[in-house]
C-alpha cells in the first residue's frame, strides 16, 4: 500500500550522512565518529523502506521480520502483497496469526554484525507484553560472543520506531553500547499510540485484549480508543461511532501534543487497508499543529495488521529531541 510524505524523511540521510564512517566499522573518516555498535530490531517497528537508504553501508541496522501464518502458509515481512494476502483471508475469515522470530534468526544477525567488526550491539524489540520477541533475542544474546543489550521498547510500531532510530544515530555518532541503548529507552519512554479499530474481534483471536472487552465492543457497537500504556493495549474512551472516534482520536492527539511544552513534537499516522481515511487525519492533524514536522503516514507492518484488522487508524506522538551528535531526532 503506498507511503506519503515522502519529504518529510530526506533530513534523516543528511544528518546520518554526516556521521557516516567510510568503508567498514572501526573506520575514521577526517575525524568523523568510529561506530562500534550495531542495531538490530524487528519488523514492528515499521521502519519505513526508504528509511535503510539513508544509513551508512556497513550493517549498522538489521531489521528482523516476524512471521504471519495465513491458514497454512507462513510469509515473512516485505513479501510481495503480503498486507493483501492479510486483507482478503480477514474478509474471508481465514485464520491469521502471528509469531516472533526465532532465537536463530537473531543469533544469526548478532553473528554477522560481529564479523563486520562491530564491538557490540542493541537489540530494540516490540513490547514484551505483546510479543515474546524480546524473550528469542535475549536468548539468541547468550549464544553470541559478542556483548548485547535487549530493549524491551515497551510498546509498538513507529513508537519502536522512533526508538530505533534514536538507537541508530546514537551509534552512527560513535556511542557505546550502553549510550545507544539509553537513547533507544529515553525516545521510546517519550511516545505516546493512540488507535481506533471498527472490531475488536482479531485483537482478542490474538489474545492481545481481553475477551470481556471485545465483547463489549461488538455486542453494544462501541467504537473504542485504544492505547499502549505499560507495555500494553488498554481502553481508552469508549465512543458510540465510526466518524466520531475519528473524530475523538484527533482530539487526543492534538491535546497530547499541546501539553508538551517546550518540546517539539513530532507525529506518524498508521493505517491498514484505508490509505484515505489515514491521509485525512494527517492533514488535519498538521493544520491543527502546524509547528510540527510533516506527519510520514504508513500502512501497518504485516504483523501488526495482522492483529489489528482493517479500518485500523493509529497515532504515534513522538518527540523531536537533540542527538548525540548535537542535531535533532525526529521519526524518518
């Protein structure tokens, strides 16, 4: 599905490109910083495509994806049409489910990111409380030979994002392990999602709310606000229709970015299966908050759709915040 707000990421590749160590890591390049860490995340984070683009060439980042199980087929995040694939088997009542990537696969990035030469490495993972991802990656840490800090980000989509790339320029500046590790909590700990499905039905098949709440849901025809707080998925305001939890989820974020004063806020806008309804919100969230950076809208992560069914809307409020390097950090 397509991506907007393009130019709201070219900043990322200028302010990276600047840090960029030639040739392999270790490297100096008239002074520029020695880059010893690398980072590793998985495919909730919804790290846009472009955004891998931008960064030095040498291994920094490696995105892991998770798997979704349509009926009996397993595919792997970036697959050809694989949100389709989702789209229609939901429609048709197909069984979609989800899982974390193996210890394996994570060994296998800690691996390779040790032979590129790198001293050490920061694994940002989706919540705990949603995934066992964090757990693989943990494990896969005590089969590696090389020192790695797991950050449970405590929360999900471009909220890990953000955390990643905090995670990342912190490392392209030549910070240590436990400096980018620090960047990734601190940026995490500063974003807020906020989302409105028209079925709580695929959350609670993916045991990611409560059966009592879904149920509420579909037999009173709430239309409720979802948040993730603690790590998890929690009620928010319960609203009577479609247009007006729109509507409401548009008010909360208005509202959370202007009791942030001082700070300059920054924002991304998910969707899945309804680009329009996604680019509508954008634009009204940026006439609203007109200091803030064009909002990158998406579609969800294959995972992430996957439990959040179509018609879904989500609001990521981050923070545009001073770097490491003495710039600023901002979604990509």
């Amino acid at each position: 599905m397509p991506e907007s707000n393009a130019a709201a990421w070219p900043w990322v590749r200028a302010r990276l490109s600047g840090l960029r160590p030639a040739g392999r890591p270790g490297a100096r390049r008239g002074g520029s910083a020695v880059v010893r860490t690398a980072v590793v995340t998985d495919s909730a984070a919804a790290l846009p495509a472009d955004y891998s683009s931008g960064l030095p060439r040498d291994g920094i980042l490696t995105v892991t994806p998770m798997p979704v199980m349509v009926g009996s087929e397993i595919y792997g995040e970036g697959e050809d049409d694989i949100l389709e694939t989702i789209a229609v088997a939901l429609a048709a009542g197909t069984p979609v489910k989800t899982s974390r990537p193996s210890p394996g696969q994570f060994e296998q990035a800690y691996r390779a990111a040790q032979k590129r030469g790198f001293e050490g490495i920061v694994s940002v993972h989706i919540s705990g409380e949603l995934s066992g991802t964090a757990d693989a990656a943990r494990l896969a840490a005590t089969r590696v030979g090389i020192p790695v800090d797991v950050v449970d980000t405590r929360t999900v989509g471009m909220a890990q994002g953000m955390a990643v790339q905090a995670a990342v320029e912190a490392a392209a500046a030549g910070a240590g392990r436990a400096a980018v590790a620090a960047a990734a909590v601190a940026q995490a700990s500063r974003t807020k999602v906020y989302f409105y499905v028209p079925s709580l039905e695929q959350l609670r098949r993916g045991g990611r709310i409560g059966a009592a709440a879904s149920l509420l849901g579909t037999v009173l025809a709430i239309k409720p606000i979802l948040a993730v707080e603690g790590g998890r998925i929690v009620p928010l305001e319960k609203v009577r229709s479609t247009a007006r939890a729109v509507a409401r989820l548009e008010e909360i974020v208005v509202a959370e970015a202007t009791a942030r004063p001082g700070q300059s806020v920054c924002l991304a806008v998910h969707h899945f299966g309804n680009p329009e309804e996604a680019e509508s919100l954008a634009a009204r969230l940026e006439a609203a908050l007109p200091e803030c950076p064009p909002t990158r809208i998406s579609s969800l992560p294959a995972v992430l759709a996957a439990h959040a069914g179509l018609g879904v809307l989500a609001v990521i409020v981050g923070r545009v915040d001073s770097g490491p390097g003495g710039g600023t950090h901002s979604p990509t």
